[in-house]
C-alpha cells in the first residue's frame, strides 16, 4: 500500500516515529491533498529543510517541465485562477487552482499558499514543485516556492481567464466562467461537515449543452427560469458524470437577457461515449441485443427504494415491496455497448400497458417474469435511439435513459430508401 510505504520511507529520511508520520499523511490525503505535496508538507513540519531537490532548480519552458522533474523555476501567464476550500488536520484551507501559460505552452498548478494571484498577471514562480497528475506534470505552489510578479507581461497564445461553453468542461477544470440559463434547480438540506445545511441543485444549460450543478452557498441569482453569469466555479465528477461545483468564492450574477439552450445533443458512437467516462446529456443509435434480469416488474424498498430480492432490503432487512416496472437492457452499435435503464413511465410505454396491467398479467400467469418476456418479444433485436445520461464504473457503463425511440433510420429503411433513389 503506497501510504504506508511513503510513511515508512518518511520517517526512516527523518528519524522519526513511523505510526506517527502514517497518521499525519492519512489525514492530510484524506483531506485531498496530493499525497506528493502531503509528504512535503511533514518534511516542513519535522524539520527537513532540503525539501527534496536541494540548490536552486533551473528555469524551464514550460512544455519541458515532465513528472520526473521535482522542482522547477517557471516564468509564465496565470490564465485562471480559482479559489477552493478543502479541509485538513481539522481546519479549512483555500487553496488557488489555475492554469499557466508561457510560449510553449501550458500547466495546471495548486498554490497553497496566498499568493494573491489573478488571471491576466506574468509570474516566475522560484522553486515550484511538480507533480504527476494523471500521467501529466502539475505545479504545486507552495511554502518553499518564492513568487514574483512581473511588470513586463509575456504574449501568450492563449486565451486570458476561464470563458466556457458547457460542453467543453471536464471533470478537473477549475477557475471556469460559464454563461448559463438555469433549467432546474431545487433547495435540499444536506448533512455538510458543519452539519445541516442548505444547498441548491438542479441542471443548467448554454447553446452547447447541459450539465448538472450543485451551489454550495445558494446564491439568490439562481433559480429556475434565470439566466446567470457564474465565475470561478470548478468541475466535480459525481455518480460518474461532470458536475459544475459554485462555491462560497464563485460570483454569480444575473443576465438581463436570455441563454438561449441548444436542442441539438450530442450524438456519440457507444465506444466514444464511454471512453468519455460519463456524459449528461447523450443520444447514441444501437441494436437492443438482450433485456437483463431485473428487468419488468420490480420491488422496491419504501425506505431507501433501491431494489429488493424476496422481500429483503440489504440494509433494512424484511420489508413490505412497493411494486414498481424497469428495463435494463444491452444496446450495442458495434463500438461498444451500454445497459440502458428505462424508468416506470418508459417502460410502461415498452411493455403496452401500465403497471396495473403488468400486476395483473404476473397474477393470471403466477409469475412475474412473463411481464420482462413480454418486453423481450417487443424490444429485442430493433434499433433504438437513446437519449440520457451516461455513467461509467467498474461494473460497466449505464445509460439512464430520458428518451427512448424505435430508430427511424434503420438498415433495412435506409436500404429501401437508396433503391428509390436509385431508380428514380
Ligand atoms: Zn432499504
């Protein structure tokens, strides 16, 4: 396990108790901080003042910076900076995330210090550690960075703060300005760190796209059928699509005017869009190879609604089902293949009658599984258009279907279509 191997390598650098300097890294990496800059970070606190490299790194261009180099000098143009609370050894932390860019071209960095940096202004950043992060370097701004702020500013080739469009953002974007019109949003009370607290979320969408959104400190400007300008927001990945995160540093501001919000989804090959790792908003073309178990008529458990087998609930044991209907269903393009899950109501529509229906014809049959042959004999082996949202996780990929459309373009349509045109 590598926590307890970096530990062990700490406190032996050190010379210091090893369950001790073990104790302080889980905490710091349970709190998100990078388990690079976590060691670093006890290498202060005990005391070592080599930080690592030793003398004072060289200055690099940014494209030559790599994850094997562990400290750099880097002079560039903050292209965004965002501001982010995390929490760690029991208190809140801002840190400032962005963008750097010099001539070459550009890297994500984490100041953890209060540098007081601002999109727009040239930097050398003296001594900046470096990260890998996903195969690529990242820079860590930090105690041991020394920090300048040029008079001359450096011409970049890069655009200057975080303007985007919904359908660009990807999980791990920071410091991002979207100009959106708020098509859902709804008030909940969550249990946060700090206890019970208010929260909005809902969906929001620009000519691009939609995503869904989380405000962690409602702002008053949003609310369903507004329009808002929102700075400085970040992207979370949650129950595996990108979400847009507005915190307590984000600014939101009202738009007098409309966004208007594009009907046009994107259409993907299944293979591309679950090498995406999640999309909200999706509509993909495939053939309806085969319904799942757990397909048709379903119980579910009237305290948490996940579904039950025979009556028990995992969690709350013995309890009385509520009868419900879904579909999960393998839909395949050839690419790449997705279970599609239809709720009660699409469902319903695929199986030509309600759930009463299907009660009763489980009843007739003393079995419920004639309600998932039923949909078998009338789905499988057609070409569907599905439109939805797309997750992916160890268990595969799952598109939870919004819209469910026999293909109008099928083979055998589009073939008949060419030979008029043909013979015409
Ligand atoms: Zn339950």
């Amino acid at each position: 396990m590598e926590l307890d191997d970096r530990a062990e390598d700490l406190a032996s650098d050190l010379g210091v108790d090893k369950e001790e300097v073990k104790a302080d890294l889980q905490n710091l990496v349970e709190y998100s901080v990078p388990i690079d800059e976590a060691v670093q970070s006890l290498r202060r606190k005990y005391g070592d003042g080599s930080s690592g490299g030793g003398g004072t790194p060289s200055s690099k261009d940014i494209a030559e910076i790599t994850p094997d180099d562990s400290n750099v000098t880097v002079t560039g143009v903050v292209l965004t900076a965002g501001k982010r609370s995390i929490r760690y050894q029991g208190s809140d932390h801002v840190i400032v995330e962005g963008r750097l860019a010099d001539e070459t071209g550009v890297i994500d960095y984490t100041a953890w210090e209060d540098f007081g940096l601002s999109s727009g202004e040239t930097i050398t950043a003296g001594n900046a550690g470096v990260r890998e992060w996903d195969g690529e370097p990242e820079l860590n701004l930090g105690e041991s960075t020394s920090l300048s702020f040029l008079e001359k500013s450096l011409e970049v080739p890069h655009e200057i703060g975080g303007d985007a469009q919904l359908a660009d953002l990807q999980t791990g974007d920071r410091a991002v300005t979207i100009e959106v019109s708020v098509l859902e949003c709804e008030r909940k009370t969550i249990d946060g760190r700090d206890g019970e607290t208010d929260i909005l979320s809902g969906v929001v969408g620009d000519e691009s796209g939609r995503l869904p959104f989380t405000n962690w400190d409602p702002a008053p400007e949003i609310e369903e059928g507004g329009s808002v300008r929102i700075e400085n927001a970040y992207v979370q990945e949650f129950r595996g699509v990108p979400e847009v995160n507005v915190s307590e540093f984000s600014t939101v501001t009202a738009l007098g005017r409309g966004i208007d919000v594009g009907s046009d989804t994107a259409t993907m090959d299944i293979g591309e869009a679950v090498a995406t790792g999640g999309v909200y908003d999706v509509e993909v073309v495939g053939n309806l190879l085969a319904v799942r178990d757990g397909s048709g008529l379903i119980q579910r458990c009237p305290e948490c609604y996940r579904v039950i087998q025979k009556g028990q609930c995992r969690t709350h044991g013995d309890v009385d089902g509520i009868d419900d209907m879904r579909v999960k269903a393998i839909l395949d393009d050839g690419t790449g293949a997705v279970t599609v899950v239809l709720d009660d109501e699409l469902t319903e529509r695929v199986y030509g009658g309600t759930l009463e229906d299907a009660l009763e014809q489980a009843r007739e049959a003393m079995d419920q599984e004639v309600v998932a042959d039923r949909i078998r004999e009338r789905i499988v082996g057609r070409e569907y258009r599905v439109r939805g949202h797309l997750s992916v996780d160890e268990y595969g990929a799952n598109l939870d279907a919004e819209t469910f459309e026999e293909s109008d373009d099928d083979p055998a349509a589009r073939a008949t279509a060419f030979l008029e045109e043909v013979d015409a």
